[in-house]
C-alpha cells in the first residue's frame, strides 16, 4: 500500500506551511484553498476526503495556528448536509465564518440526549464549550423539534443569544452559549449527519496534534543538542537518548493511527466509529505524553510564556478534550468491537 501524498496534497500543504510561516489570516487561508480542501467537489470544494483533511490540520498543528479552520470544516460540513450550497460557498470563500454548538452541561461527549428545544422559530437552552463563535456570523445549533434532533441556524450577535467567552487552552476561545427564545431557522438534519461530521472533526484533531506533535519533537531535539551541562551537550546523556527514543516511537505509532482513520473516515458507521475512538485514544494518550516529556527535558525554560513550547504543550494537553477523551474513547472501542 502506497501511503504517499498525491502531488496535488503535496503541493496544498508546501503552499500552507510557506503562508503560514509568515504569518497567515483569515482571507489568506481561504484565498489559498484551504477552506476548499475541506469540501469534496459536489460541496463545492475540491477535497473532502480523509487524507484531505489530515494533510490541512498537520500543517495548522505544526504551525500552532489558532484560527478557527475545524469549526468551519464541522459546521460547513453540516450546512452542505443540509442542501445550504450557498452558505457553504461564502464559508470556503472566507466570507462567512461559522461554528457548532452542540454539547450542552452535563452531556460529556455523548450525542445526546439533548435538552435545547424549538419552538415556533425560536430556540431556547443551553450549550456549553462552542468553539470561536464570539467571532463567528453564524450559529449552528442542535435542538430537539417534536421529539427529533434537527440543526438550526441562529445569529450569535442576535436577540436572545447571551455568550459567556474564555481563552482556551489550544489558543482560541471557548463560550457558553444560553438561548432564550432565539430567533431560528430550520436547517433540517439528522443525527446521523452529526455524528458523521463529529468524525471528521475528530480526525482534523487528531492530524493537528501529530503536526503540533512534530514541532515539539524538533524544538526538544534542538535544546538536547545545545544545551551543555558538565561541558558536553545533555543530548549525549544516555537517559535522555532512552526518552527521547520512546517519544519517538510514540509519534510514530501515533501518525500511524491518524492514516489509518483517514482511510477509515469513509467507512460504514460503526467501523468508522471504531477506527475514530481507536486513533483519538492513542493520539490523547501521545500528546499528553510529548507534552510532558518535552517540558520535563527542556527544564524551567519550558514553562516560561515567551518560549514558544509553552502554546504548544497547552495545545497537545486540550487534544484530549475535544470530541472525548481517551477513556471515553477506550470505553466506546471496546463497546462497537463486542
């Protein structure tokens, strides 16, 4: 099996780190296609598959990029579900920024069952960690509409809409979101387009971590081979090598896992489900790993906020809460392989 890129991803992701090396907006990911990369063709795109995606998040990971690219990926996605082909090209033209909310207080990461409700074009409840939507044009909201759960769009800035937003620990913000009889509009949907969705989401997580994963590994190796202590390098301290050698096989089982779930994300349900949970485990359990063994390494100097680690292991701590954490993952693979 060939697990090279294609020329064309090659090239995609050659063009984004060189733009984000330089410092990258909003407009100049869209104008490059990233946006695009995220949607297959009859979304109006020219990607959408798996490896697609994996390729696009490695290089935002590796860069530490903030701007909130999965959100538009996951809520698009939900809106090119949804027949809505005209807001799905003013999203990969850059022009309208969106987000989720979904997850609501005391859910944890299970779909539902969820509380919101609709109501004669309105929505009222609570959803809880909604990421970017202080800066987002559009709300994609999950409610319940006579028993069945349905996507809604609501205007963030609207009446009705009271945001409560904090930094996060990846470098974006994070809300809770209370509607109170928000003014909505019907999307449609179904259950099974979220949780299709989801699994997308969680393999951009994933590629991101592995791509944030390599920057921590170079900068860690760097700071071995020049950093001296008794006057050689501590790079040469054979403890250190022994670490360092362990981290290093964990990157790779890790990257390994995040193929496979690119080739998986397409599956049927239930094998797609099990391949997300199987990779999101062990991608949880190496980047809290590389995050602490990178800051143990490097010494005080890692904890330090001008040292660039420091945004990065934050980032690799916050990939186990997204889209579940490793024992929900752990639990939820062993219930889909009975």
């Amino acid at each position: 099996m060939d697990f090279n890129h294609t020329e064309e991803r090659r090239m995609l992701a050659d063009s984004l780190r060189r733009t984000l090396e330089r410092g990258a907006s909003w407009s100049d990911l869209a104008e490059l296609g990233v946006l695009g990369a995220l949607f297959t063709e009859d979304e109006g795109g020219f990607g959408g598959d798996g490896y697609d995606i994996a390729v696009v998040f490695e290089e935002l990971g590796r860069a530490g990029c903030t701007l909130p690219v999965l959100e538009a990926g996951l809520a698009g996605g939900l809106l090119a579900d949804c027949g809505k082909s005209d807001l799905v090209e003013q999203v990969i033209g850059g022009e309208l920024r969106v987000a989720l909310a979904h997850a609501e207080p005391g859910l944890r990461y299970d779909i539902g069952p969820i509380t919101t409700t609709a109501n004669s074009g309105t929505i009222s409840g609570r959803k809880s960690v909604v990421s970017a939507v202080d800066e987002a044009d559009l709300l994609i909201v999950s409610a319940m509409d006579n028993g069945t759960l349905s996507l809604f769009s609501v205007d963030p800035k609207g009446a009705g809409v009271t945001l409560h937003t904090t930094p996060s620990l990846d470098g974006g913000t994070v809300s809770e979101v209370t509607l109170d009889a928000a003014p909505a509009t019907a999307l449609g949907g179904e259950i099974s387009m979220l949780e299709a969705r989801l699994a997308t989401a969680t393999l951009a997580v994933c590629a991101d971590a592995v791509g944030a994963i390599e920057t921590v590994k170079e900068m860690t190796l760097d700071y071995l081979r020049t950093r001296t202590q008794f006057g050689v390098p501590i790079g040469k301290f054979q403890a250190l090598q022994h670490r360092m050698a362990d981290v290093a096989i964990e990157i790779e089982m890790a990257r390994s896992a995040v193929i496979n779930l690119a080739g998986h994300v397409k599956a049927t349900p239930i094998e797609r489900d099990r391949q997300v949970s199987a990779a999101k485990n062990l991608v949880g359990r190496t980047a809290h790993l590389v995050a602490e063994e990178s800051i143990q390494m490097h010494g005080g100097i890692a904890m330090t906020e001008e040292y660039a680690l420091a945004p990065l292991a934050r980032r690799l701590v916050a990939v186990d809460h997204r889209f579940g954490d490793e024992d929900w993952h752990l639990e939820r693979f062993i219930r889909l392989s009975a």
